[in-house]
C-alpha cells in the first residue's frame, strides 16, 4: 500500500504529486468561496457590514492560527501533530460549505462564514505538513511543480466555476442553483483530500519529540513565536518578500476599465493569455533550473528584474505613450516580462524560507510568517490606496484619479524590500544568518519499512 510519510531525506516524485493534487483541492476551494460575497449580499445590503465580516479573516488568522501552528510544534498523538488539526478542519469546513447556500437567513448564513473562517485557519499546519513530507532538496522542483498547476486551476477557475453563481439547472424534477453547486464542488475537494490524508498519509514522529508546553495560552503563544531569536531572519525575510509584492489590489481593474477604458472580457483576455503562456514555456523552463540554482541567487534575479521591468513599464506608459494608454498587445508583452521574471523569484521563494527554519520549529516560524505577512499587507494595501487618492489629489483635478501612479507606490515598496534583502544576503554571506532547515534536517532512517514504528526503526 502506498504510505506518504514525513522525514525521509528522499522521497518518490509521484508522492509530491499526489502532495500537489492535494493542495490544488484545497486551492480550489478558495476559489469556491470567493462567491461569499455574493452569498452575504444576499441578506446583507451594507457594504461595510459585509467587509467587516469577511475582514475578520485577519483577525482569526492571529488568534486562531497562530495557537495552532505554535502548539502543533508542542504536542504529540498518535494520529501526528500537524494532521489532527488539518483532519479536523477540512471535515468541519466540509460541511459548513454544504449548509452555506442552504441558509435561509442572515444570522445563520453569517454563522456558517465564522465558522469557515475559524475552520480554515485551523488547518494551516496543512503547509507545514507537506514542507515536512517533502525534503529540502526537492522542494524548489516541487514548488515550479505547484506553480504550473496553480496557473492551471486559476485559467480553470475563471472559465467554469466564478461565473456560474447565479446559474439554475433543472434535470429530472430537481432544480439546482449556480451558487450550490459551487460550495459543494468545494465540499467535495475537502473530504476528497481529508480521505487521502487519512488513508495515505503519516507522520513518523520525531527522534527528539519536544515536550507537551502550553504554559500561557494565547498569550503565551505569541511571546514565543517572537522570542525565538533563530527565527528573527526568517520573519526579515518575509517582510521583505511582502514588500515586494506588493500589487494594485482592487485597484488594478478600476485601472483597466475606468483609467484606460478595457472591459472586462478585455481583463479576462490578458490573463488568459499570460497565464497559457505560463503553462506552456516559462515554468516548466524555470522548474528545470530551481534545484539547480541556489535559491537566494535565484529569488534575488525575479526581485531585480521585476523592479527593471516596472520601471520600465511606468517610464513607457507615462513619457513614450503619446495617450498614455498601453494597448492589450503591450500589456500583453510588458505582463508577461514581468511575470517570466516574477516565477524566479516566485518559485524560489517558499523553499528558500523553509531552508532557514528549523524542522522543530516549523509550526510556530508559520504562525509567525503568517502574523508578519498579514500586518504588511494590511498596511501595503491601505498604503497603495492613500497614494493613490493624495497623488490623484494634488496633480488631478477633484473628482479623477490617477490609478496608475500607484506603480510609484510598488516600485518603491520594491526598492524597501530589495535593500532588505541585500541586507539578509550579506548576513548569509558572512555566515551571521545559517540555512539551518537545511543543516539541521536529520531524517528518520530511510531502511526502515514505510509505517515502522519509531522504536522499531531505532533499533534497526
């Protein structure tokens, strides 16, 4: 019987795809629920109401996940540590998608939103799981892997499943609703992954288990996420990262269609495009070199490049154009530069982070990569929006913005979040901050029979 395990130094390649298969169901469901929106509107006409409750994604994210992914570095069962928490949200979140578009009010339709924002920050030890199944040296060629399917399901996504929502079927006396079918589609990828981890999938535990430590609840949690001192470079690292993503958010498409005048299909065609274009050459390309490069250099060329390539683009749009309008063609060109050089860095990114954590302390450097990410986003997002509504301000007349001036804002962020880099990369250089994910990962002896004991194994 097949058995997907953790802590082998080198696994089967069809394990990482049934690995990846897994977390393009649980990415699937994502897509899924973004038609909350639309369910909310249903029984709730405030925009702000409705903004608040989804916001409250943040707000779980700090004190629902983080707990979990700190304690699971803590605990042992004899289910694992990071899968009692994963099984346990994917069945909960199951169903709550099976009763959502049945509720038939707002306060148990707002109920059942809770209870999936609880349930989904739960199951974040879920990354952590697979980083663990999957040893550092195949994790680069494993994340172009998860890239390419992750361009696949999103082509996927917006062609069948996000315009479906208010679509009706009638067949053999029964009457179905676009937006049923599309939680329960969602229903479906969860219990097909929870039997695939439950079936297929063990931890094997650790030959040094820490012990059982829940000394200061909540609180305590965070204090120890933050006074790991090993982790300080890592959580540089990210901050940086976010930095440099940072994107125009909600604001791209008021660009695309109010600033220069594109429909939507318009939108649809350039994403489209980019994205077969992806599919096709530019990540299978980059999935060759990611276990060939060093990770750092390799993360450092997407970081340069796309800085290049934005200003680049903002200098021809703004002083080459004579309308100052790209046309579908350029932007076509200019997106897809920008995105060969984005996948160096895209790519790279999640294993060269997990190679400076420590395998014991994987849950809670999570919690507090997730911590870190949320904060700089929360203020990267609202920054874009104040630049765009001051610039617009002083250089428009009252009532027009300029959308496009917010590539001012990225550009600068990307500068911010380069000099952080080069800071982390000199600290490497110098041997200040240690690649210990990578150092440190003592496997559990790879002769041993998939689903030995531990005891067993030792003695082996």
């Amino acid at each position: 019987m097949l058995l997907i395990e953790t802590q082998h130094k080198r696994i089967p390649w069809r394990w990482v795809l049934l690995l990846i298969l897994m977390s393009q169901s649980r990415i699937l469901v994502m897509f899924a629920v973004g038609s909350m929106t639309f369910t909310m509107r249903k029984f709730i006409e405030s925009p702000l109401i409705i903004n608040s409750v989804a916001s409250l994604d943040i707000v779980f994210n700090l004190l629902v996940a983080a707990p979990c992914l700190y304690y699971s570095d803590r605990i042992w069962t004899r289910f694992g540590r990071r899968l009692p928490f994963v099984v346990t949200s994917f069945v909960i979140l199951g169903v709550v998608l099976l009763l959502l578009p049945l509720a038939g009010s707002a306060v148990p339709m707002a109920v059942l939103v809770v209870l999936y924002l609880i349930f989904w920050d739960v199951g974040s030890t879920y990354d952590t799981l697979i980083m663990e199944i999957i040893p550092p040296e195949q994790r680069g060629r494993a994340a172009a892997i998860q890239a390419w399917f992750l361009n696949a399901i999103i082509m996927l996504s917006a062609v069948v499943i996000s315009g479906r929502f208010d679509d009706v079927a009638h067949s053999a006396g029964f009457t179905l609703r676009g937006e049923e079918l599309i939680y329960w589609w969602g229903a479906t990828c969860l219990f097909f992954c929870t039997l695939m981890l439950v079936l297929f999938v063990r931890e094997r535990r650790p030959v040094d288990p820490p012990p059982a430590d829940f000394g200061g609840g909540v609180k305590g949690a965070f204090t120890n996420i933050f006074s790991e001192k090993t982790l300080w470079p890592v959580y540089l690292l990210v901050f940086s990262t976010v930095l440099m993503q940072t994107g125009l958010g909600a604001i791209d498409p008021l660009l695309m269609t109010e600033q220069w005048g594109y429909s939507k299909q318009d939108m649809g065609t350039n994403v489209f495009v980019g994205g077969m274009i992806n599919l096709v050459l530019v990540i299978p390309l980059i999935g060759i070199l990611t276990d060939k490069m060093d990770r750092l250099k390799m993360f450092s060329i997407g970081v340069v490049g796309t800085i290049i390539v934005q200003i680049t683009y903002y200098v021809f749009v703004q002083f080459v154009l004579p309308d100052r309008r790209p046309s579908i063609a350029q932007m076509i060109i200019f997106g897809q530069t920008l995105s060969i050089v984005g996948q160096f860095s895209g790519i790279a990114m999640q294993p060269l982070i997990y190679e400076y954590i420590p395998r014991d302390k994987m849950g809670t450097a999570q919690a507090g990569l997730n911590f870190v990410r949320s904060v700089t986003r929360l203020l990267t997002l609202n920054g874009i929006g104040l630049w765009v509504t001051t610039y617009s301000r002083w250089f428009l007349p009252e009532g027009r913005y300029d959308y496009f001036s917010g590539y001012l804002f990225m550009i600068l962020m990307n500068v911010i979040g380069c000099a952080f880099l080069v800071y982390f990369a000199l600290k490497v250089r110098c041997g200040q901050i240690l690649p210990l994910g990578r150092t440190g990962f003592h496997p559990v002896e790879d002769n041993a029979s998939p689903g030995t004991p531990p005891a067993v194994r030792s003695q082996s």
